[in-house]
C-alpha cells in the first residue's frame, strides 16, 4: 500500500477534483466550506450558480458549439459524507482532510471512510463544468447537501429552479449497472428519559465492548447478513446480568442510522467476585457468535475493562430491564424479499444508533421498503414493539422511493453509451438504498432519471474502497452519452 499520488490517476481532471473534496470537510449539515469554495471556483471560470434555501449548491455551464438544441442534463450528486472511524483512530472529520491510500486498483483509507459516497459522483460532475475538450448540450449540475444524514436537501430542493429534462444522478456503487429505482425509507426515534438510583453495594465499574464487526452500508449490504454491534451488546447483557448480579450504567452504539453499526460499549457495574465469570461469559458467547458469523463477520470480539471509578448510581432496573429486552428482541436486518424483482430486498430496518446516558436515552433505527405501504407498516410494528415495553417513539418524514421507467429516452442513451464505449450490456436495476431521485421526482415529476457510477464497497464503514479503474469507465460512459443526447 502506498500513499496516493493523485497526478497519476486517469482521468487527471475528475482525480484532481476529488483530491480536492478530500481535503475540505463535508460532513452532513456541514458542507457550507466546500460549497463556498466550489461556488467561487465555479464563478471564476464564468460558469452561473445558484444556492437555494436549503443550501443546495446549482452550477450551470452552457452548451458547446451545434449542441445548443439538444436536451438539457442535470448531474446530481450530494456534497456531504458519512463520516465514521475506526475506534483509536484520531481523526477530526470537522477539520482533517481524508488521506487515501493505494492499494493495487483501489483507493482506500484503512481507518476511516473515504467519501467516495459521494465524492466520485460530484468529482465526475466538476469534471464535465471544468473540460473545454468534450461535447455536450446545456449542463446544470446540482450538488444536494445532508444526504447522509436525512435527505433535506432533496426533500426541501426548490422547484421552478431546475431547467434540465434529464437527470444522471451519479451515485450508486457498482459498475456496469445502470439503476432506474431505490427504496423509500423512514427514520423512528425512541426516547425516553432515564431515571438514576443510588446504589449502597460496593461495585466496580466495569466497560463491555463488542468490536471487530465489518459495518456498512445499512441498505445496499443488509442482505449479507453481518453482525449489528448494538443487537450483538443488548442480547448479551439482557441474557447476563442478571446471573453477574450486575447493574446498567451506559450504553453507546453505533454513529450513524444508515450505517450498519461495528461498535458498541456499555458500562456495567458488578461485584468484584464476578468479574472473572463475565470474562468466562463474552469469551464463550464470541466463540458462539464467530461460529454464526463464520464467513461473514470472522474478526468479532467481545471483552471487558476494569475503569477505575467509583459506582454511585445505576439505571433503575425497571428501565434497564425494558430497554435491553426491547432491543435484544427488535426486528432487525432483511424483513421481506421482494417477490417482483429477484433477488432483491424489499423491506429492512437498521438499529443505527443507540444511546443510554444522563443526557439522552434513545435509539435511531431507519426502515427501508421498495413498496411503501410496507414500509409504513414496518416502521408501525417497530414502534409497537417499543411501545410493548414502555418506550415511546416518533416517526420522521417519510422519504419517497422512486419508481422504475424502464422506458424513458435518458435510459436508453446511457445504455446505447456503455454499447457504443465498451461493447456490453448494462444490467439494469434497482437498488435497496436511498437515492434522492425519488425525491427530486416529487418536485420536478417530469424528469426522467437514470444513476450510475463506478465500483465503490464497504460505504458507510472505514475501510470505504473505490476502483479506480471504473472511476475512468464513468468519465468515458459520461462524456460518451453527453455527446449523445437527443
């Protein structure tokens, strides 16, 4: 593995724009750095922008000499990314630029993740504003902020703003495939306050952690069955506890509601005399869950720290027990397949986030389906099953899936593209994941849309890995199918 040198990347213009991303923070809701900066490097090359309310970033370049006539595109992409890194890693993603490396023919960062979701994408688009070598008909790219962390701005994109009639949203993950629809989604927030007792029992503090999970991408590797960090610590303490004798203190689990969690960490209090059995306990459950995740999630590991602090108070048990069972026993991973498209995950639910503490007691999960009746009535039965155990939770805004056209003009040109360019056939498909087409289709109904993009695994998790080879086939697949518009 080397550090990367970006000026020996193909195609120069899309790696240097990218270069760029990697060095200015875009963290969701914190993307007003990089849209600045992209909004003056765009006026000085004489280009029009605009920023709509929500701060979505709309950059217009005109056509090339004969292509004034030709259908006007939009590129999309989305200028934030999710920001997760390894436990140990020191890295401020408010601050430090992404440090890629090298890896035979990936772009990789071991330890944090890369924001090749959705960096390529608008690296691609900056490209097509900067090149005066290429052809194509009017361009509007359109840079969309807090993607990752709750689609505002698709849900609150202006209308009337947008002039193009076709939309390249470049921001799926695999090469070779052309996807024409994606699951709706909607997050459910559980809380509930925490009520705290004294404890007079002389207990040591004690933090469990479960680690070494893979993580990813809470729609597109859902199906691969991998651990969930918070599951994984909920079932082992509900099924413990009460055998060690031993009190919950906190509880902290995953970054992201998007993200399949790897980590989570719970601070128990226990007598001293059982330490040595909780010891003997995570080893035969690690032992018992690498046999189950053999395959699929092999580096698993479960173990406690003594913390040298004083045990005052403790999760009243009520609330403890209500929790742990609540989300030991929660449906999670692969609800439903569909049975219209083969092979592919119709409904689904993450629990994302988890957080028991003094200053908050509460649990993110988002839910995804391709139908949305299905939807609503998973996201119910979650809630019902919460409700079970006392807890309450609310339902955020409902994100629109979007719904396949198999037959529309902007799919036919991008397929004649990849047979014109590399003499193959696309896949045609549809993706169990948030794209915002589905969204921008609700304010602007009649643009017809089409994602694609280059091999990117392991999105959302550290160790995020983009080939940079198929970065070089979209530039080509782009630049071939502008050329080509009706």
């Amino acid at each position: 593995m080397n550090a990367v040198d970006f000026s020996q990347l193909s195609p120069q213009n899309v790696w240097q724009h990218f270069a760029t991303l990697c060095r200015i923070p875009r963290q969701s809701k914190q993307e007003q750095q990089l849209r600045q900066y992209l909004k003056d490097w765009a006026e000085q090359k004489g280009l029009e922008t605009y920023v709509d309310v929500v701060g979505n970033l709309i950059i217009r370049k005109p056509a090339t000499s004969g292509m004034q006539h030709k259908m006007g595109v939009i590129l999309q992409g989305h200028l934030d990314m999710v920001t997760q890194a390894n436990r140990g890693t020191l890295h401020d993603f408010s601050r430090d630029p992404i440090q890629p490396i090298l890896d035979n023919d990936w772009l990789i960062t071991p330890n944090t993740t890369l924001g090749a979701d959705n960096g390529i994408g608008v690296a691609l688009a900056l490209a097509v504003l900067d090149a005066d070598d290429i052809v194509h008909g009017p361009i509007e790219v359109l840079l969309t902020v807090d993607e990752e962390a709750g689609m505002s701005g698709a849900r609150f994109l202006e209308e009337n703003v947008l002039q193009g009639k076709w939309l390249f949203n470049i921001d799926t993950e695999e090469w070779g495939q052309l996807y024409l629809g994606c699951a709706g989604s909607q997050d459910i927030e559980v809380e509930q306050a925490l009520t705290y007792v004294h404890t007079d029992t002389e207990l040591v503090a004690v933090e469990v952690q479960v680690s070494g999970l893979k993580g990813g991408h809470s729609g597109v590797d859902i199906h691969l069955g991998r651990g969930n960090a918070n599951v994984i610590l909920a079932q082992f303490l509900q099924q413990h506890l009460p055998e060690l004798h031993a009190h919950l203190i906190e509880f902290s689990g995953g970054t992201a509601r998007n993200a399949l969690p790897r980590e989570a960490t719970a601070k128990i209090a226990l007598p001293q005399a059982a330490f040595a059995q909780l010891d003997a306990l995570l080893a035969q459950t690690q032992l018992n869950l690498r046999v189950q995740l053999q395959g699929v999630d092999d580096a698993l590991e479960l173990h406690a720290q003594p913390l040298q602090e004083a045990v005052t108070e403790v999760i009243a048990l009520e609330q403890q027990q209500a929790w742990l069972a609540a989300l030991s026993s929660c449906p999670y991973g692969v609800a439903h397949m569909s049975q219209a498209l083969p092979d592919v995950v119709e409904t689904s639910n993450n629990i994302g986030v988890v957080r028991l503490n003094h200053e908050q007691a509460n649990v993110l999960i988002m839910v995804r389906s391709m139908v949305n009746d299905e939807l609503e009535s998973h996201a119910h039965r979650i809630q019902q099953h919460f409700e079970y155990y006392g807890l309450h939770s609310s339902l955020a805004p409902f994100v629109s899936g979007w719904t396949p056209n198999p037959e529309s003009a902007a799919l036919k040109c991008l397929q004649r593209a990849y047979q014109d360019t590399f003499q193959i056939e696309p896949e045609l498909k549809v993706i169990h994941a948030g794209l915002e087409c589905g969204i921008i289709a609700e304010h602007y109904p009649d643009l017809q849309m089409v994602s694609f993009g280059p091999d990117i695994q392991g999105a959302h998790a550290p160790g995020e890995r983009v080939k940079v080879d198929t970065v070089e086939k979209c530039w080509q697949l782009l630049i071939t199918a502008l050329a080509n518009v009706d």
